[in-house]
C-alpha cells in the first residue's frame, strides 16, 4: 500500500475516533490548553477561553485562516501524522512556545487535526521538560485531562529518545531565561487531579479492587482451629507520589539493599572462617601426633 493511501486511512480513522470522541479543548496545565482543529474554528469557545495564542501542528497550516477570532501569537509547524515524521525537531521552538505564553499569563491552545496524537505529542514533551517526567507519567497525567489521546509509535519513540538525550538540556534552558517560573502550587494541583481522574477512568480495578489473605485464629478454650478469616489488607491504593519522591525512593531503596546483601555476604564469610572442614581437622591432628612421636623419639 502506497504511503499516500496509508496516512489517508490514518486520517480518515483518527477523523472518525475525534467525531466519536467529542468534547471541547482540554485545560492540561493552568494556561495550557490541547484540542483540534474544530476547537480553533470554534469562535466561541475560543472567546470563552481567552486564547491568546495558537500552536498549530498540521500538514498544511498556513491554508488555516483565523476569521473572525485571530490570537495575538501564532506558531505553525507543518508535520503529518506519520511514524516517518520527525517531530523531535521541532520540541524545542514548540516548548519555547508554550512556556513563554503560560510565564506570561496567557492561554494558549496547542492544536493539530484531532488533538490526539501529534499536538498531544508537543504537550508530552513540555510535561516531560518542566516537571521531570518520564514518557509514561507524562501519558498518565495528559489522558487524565484528555483521556483519548493517541500518539502513534513513531512519535512515542521520538519522546523516549528526547527523555534520554535531550529534555535535561531544554529543563536547564528554560530555568535560565525564565527564573520566576517553578512548577509548583497550580502545576502540580493539575497533575495530581489528572493523574486521580487517569487511575479512576483507566485503571479502576487497581484502586477499588480489595485484597485479601488469610489468618488462622486459635480458641484457647476448645484448643482447636478456627477456620481461616478473611482480612482485608488493601482497599485502596497507596496516593499517588509526586515525582520527586519518586526519585528520592530510587535512590533510597538500592541503598538499602546494597547494605543487606552486604551484610549477608559478611556473615556468610564469618561462618565459614569459623567451621574447619574435617580434612583440616584430621590433618591438624595427625601433624599434632607426628610432633609429639618426634619428640618422644628425641628424648
């Protein structure tokens, strides 16, 4: 199948998820809003939001015409929604983008066809860059705001690439030209709403499924077994941990099991210092009559 007829189901299909889908832009981060085409077109709405800029991820953007809403800011990058497309990039102009616009207080829409694979993409990396996540929280946390997203494998693996080589560069970067900024207090408030609205939509039998294990109690008085009672040991999951914490477990935990096995490699080396094999102990005794048969044979 030639590529053309390939990117044109592909479109045809991620048109038909969007209709089904539905919805309005989606507020990610305080500022920071993703949603499609239909949503920039939308005046509206557009109004409703205060938009003040427009980053625009499409084949041929520059055919779009803001009639009768126009931001004050516009950004086209034209890229197809392709495996073969290379969006890495243009992460860095696209995340200068949107942190300049939410430093400075105004709403942006960050925007492709359908919002779900290649504009949620560019939101993926900006996540990834100013809260230090990786590519699988990044994707929690953006489906709990906007639970249809889809970036496809290509562009995933263009995100995995950017975590490993480039996204500490661009962190450092932007805490140089924008000092005032720290992702703190609304941030991270809208990471952890989006993060209980993932877990709860996507993940519900993790956190609501109970589970059990068994005890055995004893009745003194009859000195017989009572049968096994079922205990409830988890109704919950733990609460989600921010990223930080996450990093400070990492660190913790190794540690710990490094003095461990430490210790256990001391211990072992203790006890086989102090157990003599039976060769040597037989050994040690002849050598012990020998000495005493010279001496006697001296005397």
């Amino acid at each position: 199948m030639p590529f053309s007829q390939r990117y044109l189901d592909r479109k045809i299909d991620t048109k038909a998820r969007a209709a089904n889908m539905g919805g309005e832009m989606s507020l990610v981060l305080p500022h920071l809003y993703l949603g499609a085409l239909k949503d920039r077109t939308n005046s509206t709405l557009m109004t409703k939001n205060q938009i003040k800029r427009v980053l625009c991820i499409i084949d041929v953007p520059d055919i779009i015409v803001d009639k009768e809403y126009k931001p004050t800011h516009l950004l086209n990058i034209q890229a197809a929604d392709a495996q073969e497309q290379d969006l890495a990039q243009y992460f860095e102009k696209c995340i200068e983008f949107i942190h300049q616009a939410r430093t400075e207080h105004e709403n942006i829409l960050v925007h492709c066809y359908a919002g779900i694979s290649r504009s949620a993409t560019v939101v993926l990396a900006y996540l990834m860059t100013i809260g230090d996540y990786d590519v699988d929280k990044a994707i929690q946390i953006v489906k709990g705001a906007r639970g249809f997203i889809h970036p496809n494998p290509g562009f995933l693996s263009q995100l995995k690439r950017y975590q490993s080589n480039d996204v500490k560069k661009n962190w450092y970067r932007l805490t140089r030209r924008y000092q005032s900024y720290s992702f703190d207090n609304g941030d991270v408030h809208f990471v952890k709403s989006s993060l209980d609205i993932y877990w709860q939509q996507f993940e519900p039998a993790f956190i609501a499924e109970p589970v059990y294990w068994s005890t055995r109690k004893e009745n003194s008085k009859e000195n017989s077994a009572v049968p096994y009672e079922r205990k409830m040991i988890c109704t919950f999951a733990e609460q989600i941990i921010d990223n930080n914490q996450e990093q400070k477990l990492k660190r913790i935990i190794p540690t710990n099991e490094e003095k461990l096995l430490t210790s256990n490699i001391v211990d072992q080396q203790t006890e086989k210092a102090l157990i003599i094999p039976s060769t040597t102990k037989r050994y040690q005794s002849s050598k012990v009559k020998t000495n005493s048969s010279r001496t006697m044979g001296t005397k």
